[in-house]
C-alpha cells in the first residue's frame, strides 16, 4: 500500500486548520491497514485516525504521526440490517437508505464518517437520537486483532463510546445497523425539515462544530453566550455569532488561535466544560483528551 509523506492536513479538515501529516495512509482493505498499522509500530510513530475531519484540527507544522483515512465505503443491506463500512460518509448513507426507505434521518446534518459517528456517538443533543440508536455490531482492529463487539460492549453514552477510553487506538472497520422502515418520501421531508432547521441556528463555513461539551444540564452555547463570548474573536478564530459553540476560521486561522480562544472560554465560564472538538499537536498527541 502507498504510504506518502509530508501531506497538507488542512484540507482533509472541515475547519481547514493544519500543517502536514510526516505519514499518511488511505487503507481500502484490512490487509492494507493491518500494513499501516505496523509501518507506525516498525517506526515508533503514533497512529491517527481521521475520519471525514469534521471533528478534528491539527498543529500547523508536521505531525510526527502516521495518520491514517479508511478508504473503505461499502453498504451492503438485508431487510432491516445495514452493514457499513466506517469510511463511509453519514450524510451520504442517510440519503442513500431513505431511497431504499430506510430511516436514520434523525442523524441528518452530521458531516463526517461512520467510524467517526461511531467514536464519539454522534448524533442530536443530549436528549435526541444518537447513533448507538441503530448499533447491533461494530468490528474493529483492537490491540494487533480483529474484533466484533456486541452494542453492549460498546459502552455509548452522550458523544461516548468505549472506543474512546481504550488504551491503543482502535481502527473501526465495519458497523451493522438496524434501521426502520419508512415511506420514502416521509424520510426526505424529515431530512429536508432538519437540514433547514441547521442552516437557520448553525454557520455553514469554516468550523469543526460544536466545540465544548458540557458537563452539566446548561447547553454549552448557553454557557458561552452568558459569559458575553458570542462573537469573540483571537487571531482569526471566531466564536460564532449564529452558534456560540461553534468556532469559525475567518481564513488563514492557526492551530495557536484556535487554542487561545478554547483557554479564554475555559477560563470565563464558570461551570466545567470539556472540549469535544479533537486538536492534533506535532508529537501527534491531543490536546484537553487523553485520546488522539
Ligand atoms: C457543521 C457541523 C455540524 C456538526 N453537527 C454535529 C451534530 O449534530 N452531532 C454530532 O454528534 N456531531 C456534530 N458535528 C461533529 C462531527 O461531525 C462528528 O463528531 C462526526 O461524527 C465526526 O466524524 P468524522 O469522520 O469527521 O471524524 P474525525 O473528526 O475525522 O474524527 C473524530 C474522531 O473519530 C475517530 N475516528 C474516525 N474514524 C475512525 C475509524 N475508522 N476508526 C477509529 N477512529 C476513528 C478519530 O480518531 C477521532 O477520534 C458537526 C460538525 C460540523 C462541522
């Protein structure tokens, strides 16, 4: 499999903040990510996965890091049962299943991958529907092995997955779902009510999403907005006058901006927020989570 050097990150990025990966793998097959898998071993270099990148920014020099993007998309269906590969696009599986009269259209609106949607258990608010909704297997490159976990061994919680607190980095391959049916055309007017629903309350430019998570029963945005932060601006990073927990790039934004405008909104709202946004810094390890 081709491994390249020195790639651009910013552009694999929704938010477009980024320097370049040292290594960089796209694996189409197990076999291929097995290999990637051991070239980051054989040169003591950190594994990162990326997904769409719409959670994600990195470091503005070079990741010391081999990242890696599964290249692997294919849906398969049987009746109810969807099986996915993880580098599949959400968005784009969402729509392709309301053809076949299949509803996740609660997740509609969320950019990125399966395996990311996965990880961090995307999906609405703290109340809403989230991905684990449809979870009946995840199989996974574990500690050197392939598994497949049951829901239940997945552990998912709100934005909370078991993949997260794992002590080596698992490659999430494939998931199967369990979707219900629906009349097609109900699906897309609940897909075209939401979109219209995040283009009214949530920035269509530059941004990783929601940035903080709240630890309590206030919203994070609420958080923000109370302590006067809405619109606030450091470098080229802004606070999203829309979405006060959305973090803008005006053009030409930096890993630095980013991470001053996080400390100042740590440091003037009161009540605990932890940082749901991933920042990737050159030894390849993340800011604010104990996981890359
Ligand atoms: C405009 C906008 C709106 C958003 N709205 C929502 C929302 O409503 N709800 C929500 O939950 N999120 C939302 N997000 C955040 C983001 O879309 C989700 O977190 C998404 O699931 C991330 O997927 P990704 O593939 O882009 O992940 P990335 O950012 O690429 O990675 C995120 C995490 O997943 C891991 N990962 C990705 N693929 C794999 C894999 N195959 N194996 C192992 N680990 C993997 C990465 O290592 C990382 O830890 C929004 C983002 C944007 C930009």
């Amino acid at each position: 499999m081709q491994i390249d050097e020195h790639v651009p990150l910013a552009p694999k990025t929704t938010m477009r903040i980024g320097g370049r990966a040292r290594y960089f793998a796209e694996p189409k097959t197990k076999e291929e990510a097995e290999e990637a898998v051991a070239f980051a071993q054989e040169k003591g270099l950190p594994l990162i996965l990326l997904g769409g990148g719409s959670n994600t920014i990195f470091a503005d020099g070079t990741i010391e890091a081999v990242v890696m993007r599964i290249k692997a998309d294919r849906v398969s269906r049987e009746g109810n049962i969807v099986t996915a590969e993880a580098g599949k696009l959400l968005p784009v599986l969402v729509n392709e299943l309301a053809e076949h009269g299949l509803d996740l259209s609660p997740l509609t609106g969320i950019p990125g991958t399966v395996g990311g949607a996965i990880i961090g258990n995307a999906g609405q608010g703290p109340k809403g529907v989230w991905m684990d909704q449809y979870v009946v297997l995840v199989t996974a490159f574990i500690d050197g092995r392939w598994r497949t976990l049951a829901k239940d061994k997945c552990k998912f919680a709100y934005r909370e997955s078991v993949f997260k607190t794992m002590s080596s980095i698992p490659l999430l391959w494939e998931v199967t779902l369990t979707v219900p049916s629906r009349d097609p055309d109900a699906i897309k007017q609940n897909i075209e009510r939401l979109l219209q629903r995040r283009i009214e309350t949530q920035p269509h430019t530059k941004t990783a999403g929601s940035c903080f998570k709240a630890v309590g029963e206030t919203p994070a945005w609420q958080l923000i907005d109370a302590a006067g932060l809405r619109g606030e601006k450091i470098g080229k990073v802004l606070i999203s006058e829309k979405h006060a927990n959305f973090l803008i790039n005006e053009g030409g934004a930096t890993f630095a901006d980013t991470v001053a405008i996080i400390e100042r909104v740590k440091r003037s709202v009161k009540e605990p927020l932890e940082v749901e946004m991933r920042l990737i810094r050159e030894d390849g390890t993340a800011l604010w989570s104990t996981k890359s």
